[in-house]
C-alpha cells in the first residue's frame, strides 16, 4: 500500500518563473521601448533563459499542490501571451487594414513574440509532464496494482 508524503513542498517548486517571465518581458518592452530604442527589445530576450531553466527544473516533482499551481499558472500564462498576441494584431490590423494611423498600439516585435511561443511551449510539455506524474500518483492508489 502506497503512503502519503507529508513534507511541504519546497518555495522555489510554487513559484510561477515563466509567468514573472512574460509578465516581465512585456512589461519591460511596453514600458521601456522608447528609452533604448530596439535594443532594449533584445535585451528583454536575456529573460527567455532563467525562465526556461527554472520551469524546466520543476519536471518530476508530484505533490499534488505543486501540479495545481503548475496548472494553474500555465493557464495565466495562456492567458496573459494571447492578450498580449490579441493587442498586437488588433494595432497591426488597424494601422494596416483600416487606415487608421493615429490611435496608439502595442509594438512587440517578432522576437519577442517568437519567445514567448517558445515559452508556452516549455509550459505545454510541462502539463504533459505533470499529467504523467498524476497519473502515476493515481496509479500507487490502485489496489489492482
């Protein structure tokens, strides 16, 4: 019979990298753009690499608060990237279909973007993962097994 960890799950394992990531990275180029000019852009990209080695770190780990939040954050993630893709094309397809040339719009340039898909994708393998791991939880239930 399988028994239950009772031990707390380590701070660094609750902690959403790839969100603060994205949240920063956009952030940082909407609000920093005009200061430095492109470069800053690319600068920004700096934020892809801690993000992509910290969220990867957390592959195997199976409590069950820590594969909620995973869940949870991976949504927000989704969430923040497709408002972040929707402001951007809403302001390329005015300015480019609709002639409408004096109305602000959010500038990410394709890099940027490229990253934050790159992002999303280390968040889908990440739920795939995590999906594995609750199922084999499940599994050690199983008195068949």
């Amino acid at each position: 019979m399988a028994t239950l960890s009772t031990r707390k799950p380590s701070s660094f394992l609750l902690i959403p990298w790839s969100l603060f990531s994205i949240i920063l990275i956009l952030l940082l180029n909407t609000a920093l753009s005009n200061w430095f000019g492109k470069n800053w852009s690319w600068i920004t990209v700096v934020l892809f690499i801690p993000a992509a080695i910290l969220e990867n770190l957390k592959v195997g780990y199976s409590t069950m608060r820590v594969m909620f939040l995973k869940a949870f954050y991976s949504m927000l993630s989704f969430m923040v990237v497709g408002l972040a893709f929707g402001m951007a094309l809403s302001g390329w397809y005015n300015e480019r279909f609709e002639h409408i040339t004096g109305a602000t719009r959010v500038n990410i340039p394709w890099y940027l973007l490229l990253v934050l898909v790159v992002i999303l994708l280390i968040e889908v393998a990440q739920v795939f993962s995590m999906l594995k791991a609750v199922k084999r939880e499940f599994m050690q239930f199983d008195p068949d097994q």
